[in-house]
C-alpha cells in the first residue's frame, strides 16, 4: 500500500487532485478500484466513522489491503476525521498507511497539540497524517457542525510552523453530504492559504460542487478531494434499479457499475484531462 504523502507527491507533480473515496462494504472499493485501474490513477480509500461505528474497521482494512495487494496502482488506506488520538493509533496498529486527526472542532491550541501527538505516532511507523482547520459545515457519518467555519488564514500560518503534517483539510465553505443550492466557495481565502507554501491542501465536502468549481480549486493547490455522498447514492440507486429481479447478485452488479461510473467521472475530472496520469 501507498502512503497519503506518497500519492500527494504525485499530485502535486502533475497538478491534480487524488480522489479520497469512502468506502462502506467489499462492492465499494472493488468498484473503485477498477475506474483507478482504467485511468491508471491512485486512489485514496477512506475509511469514515459511519463504518467504525458499525463495527467494520477491521474488516474494512483487510478489503482494502487485498485489494492494495492486487492492484496496478497506489492504493492508500485512509482514516477520515479521526475522532482522537485514541482512535488514530487503533488505526496505526490495524494496517492504514494514513490517518487524519479532526481537531477542527477544538480550540486551536488543542488541535495542535493532539495534532502533534498523532504526527510523533504515526510518523514513527511511515504512516502519513492529515489535519484540519475549519470545521465543514453539514452532516457526514454522525459528524455535524451547524454552521460555516471559514479556516482563519493566520491559524493556518500559525499550525504548519508547528505541526509537521504531511495534508491540511481547510473550510472554505465546502460542506458534507449534498449542497442545497450552488456551493459558495472563498477562492481569495484558498489562495491566501496556498500563498504559505503549506502542505497539500485539501478539500472535503466534494460530492455535489459543479465541475468549474472542481477545476478552480485544484488550479489554485487542492490535492486531495473527498467524495463520500455520492459514492454511496450511487451504491443505493444501484440496488434500488435492481431490486424488482429479486436477485441479490443482480442488485450488487448494478450497485457496482453505479458505483464505478461515479468513481471513474470523479477521476477524469480530478485528472484534469481525459488521458490518464503517469505514475513514475
């Protein structure tokens, strides 16, 4: 398996942005797995706290690092908004090659210095780590915050001088789950914040922001983009299409295809361009 640092590398290099997709159950990541494979690109597989809490951590891990194992591309087995430091280590032992610590939430002082605790752990055993600044508005796996937390620009400044993290998650009004009415992301801020020569930035809240704005971004040094919603619309539209044969390998054909189709469009607009990425 790639590490997260490792994949940003990439992106970085040819300017684009690596997908984070969240997965929730084995047709998931396989799905994903083959659109990566079909544009050669590397793949992020998050794991979130909607499938910790369902008891599949585990289980999830072992998926994903069968799949690592088989794949022709980078594969990264990642923790999204890891809920303490407790927590990222439970991950460290159980095989992923990055974790994120969400430490948006705390005062700042706070988040820096668990933040730090989690770097000290988790780069001790080659294991990338991703924070956050700017709690993002809306409701993902039981995480919500009521309102938009824009990242205070002179925090960021503040927390890479201290805080050797190898990603950073920033609020710039990007929001979990699916957008009521057109996305209002601050560009000036992004690029106020990529003026610090900070570590890859990156976005949540991915699924539903118009392709322009998708392209913007990543011109402006987003590298990493999360896609949660989506996938798992796709994965039930899927099903939901299927359902009427009464046969539950029909169902899990169609919720893959569903699945892929997503995955492979996040990719190619990801990419930039329709040619796949070179992988040195």
């Amino acid at each position: 398996m790639a590490t997260l640092k490792e994949v940003l590398g990439i992106a970085t290099q040819s300017k684009t942005a690596i997908p984070g997709f969240n997965i929730d159950n084995i047709e998931i990541p396989e799905a994903i797995i083959t659109a990566a494979e079909e544009y050669h690109c590397p793949v992020i597989l998050t794991i979130g706290q909607g499938a910790i809490q369902a008891g599949q951590m585990h289980h999830l891990a072992d998926v994903v690092r069968r799949l690592a194992d088989e794949s022709t591309v980078p594969v990264v087995m990642h923790l999204d908004h890891g809920a303490s430091y407790e927590q990222t280590i439970q991950c460290l032992r159980a095989g992923f090659t990055s974790v994120m610590f969400d430490g948006s939430h705390l005062p700042f002082e706070e988040n820096v210095r668990i933040t730090q605790e989690v770097v000290k752990a988790a780069h001790a055993v080659g294991v990338s780590v991703e924070a956050e600044l700017g709690a993002i508005y809306g409701v993902e796996d039981g995480i919500s915050h009521s309102r938009d937390n824009l990242v205070d620009v002179d925090e960021v400044a503040r927390f890479i001088q201290q805080v050797d993290v190898d990603a950073l998650a920033i609020g710039i009004g990007n929001a979990h789950g699916m957008y009521q009415g057109l996305p209002r992301l601050d560009f000036d801020r992004l690029q106020q914040c990529q003026a610090l020569n900070p570590p890859p930035l990156v976005l949540h809240g991915g699924s539903g922001i118009p392709d322009d704005m998708i392209r913007r971004s990543i011109a402006l040094g987003i590298r990493k983009i999360n896609v949660a919603t989506e996938i798992r619309n796709a994965f039930m539209c899927g099903l939901e299409s299927a359902v009427g044969q009464r046969n539950i390998y029909a169902m899990y054909r169609a919720a893959a295809q569903c699945v892929h189709d997503v995955a492979a469009a996040k990719i190619r607009l990801f990419q930039g361009v329709e040619a796949p990425i070179q992988i040195a």
